[in-house]
C-alpha cells in the first residue's frame, strides 16, 4: 500500500514561499493498495495536481473517493479534477454523510447565478454515489476499509485501511477530547487507532492555541502525541497544516509534539505531512 499527499493543508490553500516545504493545498491524500486499487481521501485543491497525474496514467480508470466531510477546503478542489471530464472515467463516492450532495452543490449555482460556469450533470465521469449504508466497513479488492465519526462541528468520518495486516489510519479534522460526541471521546479513537502502522492525524495547534480554539474539531501536539502512545502506533505524521502556519511554524509543531513524546518515553517517529511525499506500507 502507498500513500501520496497531495493536500496538505487546512482551512484554506495557501501558495506562497514561506509554504513550500509542506505545501499550501488543501486536503486530498491517494492510496494505491498492492492489488492496484486506487483511493482518494477529499477533494481539496491538491486534488487538481492529482488529476493530472492520473490522467496520465492510461492504466487508471477507475477511483474511490472517500469524503471526511463537505467543509469547503475539503472539496473546492473537485472543480478542476480532471478526470471528470473523461467519459471512460468512473468515480466511485463514499464517506461522511451528505458527501454526495456536497459534491454536487460544488457545481450548483442554484442561488447565486454565475458562481460556477460546470453544472454536475454536464460531468462526462460515470459518478456513483454511496450506498445506503455510507459507514459501514468497505472492501476494496483485498483492503478493508473501516470508518469512524469524527468530532468536528457538524460530523464527519476518518478512515483505515488494512492490507495483510498493515493498518494505516487517516484522521483529520478531529478534536480529541475526553468529552466529546458518543462515540468520538478520546478512549474510542485509541481502539481504532490501535496497532497503527501509519497514523495521520489532525495537528492544527500548539496546546497554548487550542484553549481559545476548543470546539472547533482540531486537535493540539499534546493529545496527538498521547493518542499515538496509547495506540502504539509506529509512525506518526501530523496533518492539516494551519494555512497561517509558516513551513518553520510547522516545524514547531514537529518539535513541540516530538517534545510530548520523549516526556512519555515514546520512540515513536514523527514528522509533519508534506506536499508530494509517499509512504510505502
């Protein structure tokens, strides 16, 4: 299994020079399972870049894209995927709830005129929705792909694949918290978490931050560190840059979470999510 960030970054993309280490686009990670499976988490901009890769890729005709959820920087990107354009391209939707309806508002300028020239049903991809049941377990070829609420303002789902018992867990946009949602406190992202080989998480803030931040749905380098310690997980990458976070800000946030780490006697290895950079499982 391989996993390609292509977006890295919350909120807002943020191009510019002081961003070029870890990247300004917004959300949008590929896996590539060993059986030639091919997965898209979130359609942030990075999701244009991606595009254009996999058109390229004449071997490629078929994507899952599974949604977190239908905040703007998770699927702004969505206009300019260029396989939407291709009649021979199949685009297979899941995730949060509502995904497909977000997907589709993208392209709908039923309130305002003008807001985008792309209608959804001009879309030349064969594009299939979820099934009823958008959180249960989903297999894809040999990957087994579970899902898990998230606790963000207005919900939404993070994801693990397993493939021969290799477990890479992707949780962004996720506040932990021992007071959350049922379902969703602390103690129940550590059993999904469990055993991870690869664990991507949400780390938006320094803990100082997040204490005029609490509610918002991200999390700090302190309960990400003590989530990776009690999961045991081997690798830890730290996602979902704040856009008002320089590359040397990002670096901090490595630091300060690597500094929580050695306070638990972890040796855990943990580094931030970079634009452009693949995992190989």
């Amino acid at each position: 299994m391989k996993i390609r960030f292509w977006g890295t970054r919350g909120s807002i993309a943020v191009p510019g020079p002081e961003t070029v280490i870890f990247g300004g686009n917004t959300t949008c990670v590929e896996v590539t399972t060993d059986s030639g499976q091919n997965a898209i988490i979130d359609a942030g901009t990075g999701i244009r870049i991606l595009g254009d890769s996999l058109l390229k890729r004449s071997e490629i005709k078929s994507v899952h894209l599974f949604m977190t959820h239908i905040h703007w920087d998770h699927l702004i990107g969505l206009p300019f995927f260029g396989p939407l354009f291709h009649q021979d391209f199949h685009v297979v939707v899941n995730g949060c709830r509502r995904c497909f309806e977000g997907l589709k508002r993208v392209f709908s300028s039923d309130y305002v005129d003008g807001t985008w020239p792309v209608c959804f049903r001009d879309l030349k991809a064969k594009i299939e929705p979820p099934s009823e049941s958008p959180t249960g377990t989903i297999t894809l070829g040999d990957v087994v792909v579970e899902q898990h609420r998230l606790q963000h303002p207005q919900g939404g789902l993070g994801f693990k694949f397993i493939e021969d018992g290799k477990k890479f867990v992707f949780l962004t946009d996720n506040e932990l918290t021992e007071e959350g949602w049922q379902g969703t406190c602390f103690k129940d992202f550590v059993e999904f978490c469990s055993e991870a080989d690869v664990l991507v998480h949400d780390c938006q803030y320094l803990p100082e931050e997040l204490v005029t931040r609490r509610g918002w749905g991200h999390s700090d380098t302190r309960s990400v560190a003590k989530l990776a310690v009690e999961t045991g997980a081997k690798e830890l990458i730290l996602f979902h840059h704040d856009p008002w976070r320089t590359d040397e800000g990002v670096h901090k946030i490595v630091d300060r979470c690597g500094e929580e780490l050695d306070r638990m006697n972890a040796w855990i290895t943990v580094y931030a999510a970079r634009e452009g950079s693949t995992i190989t499982l």
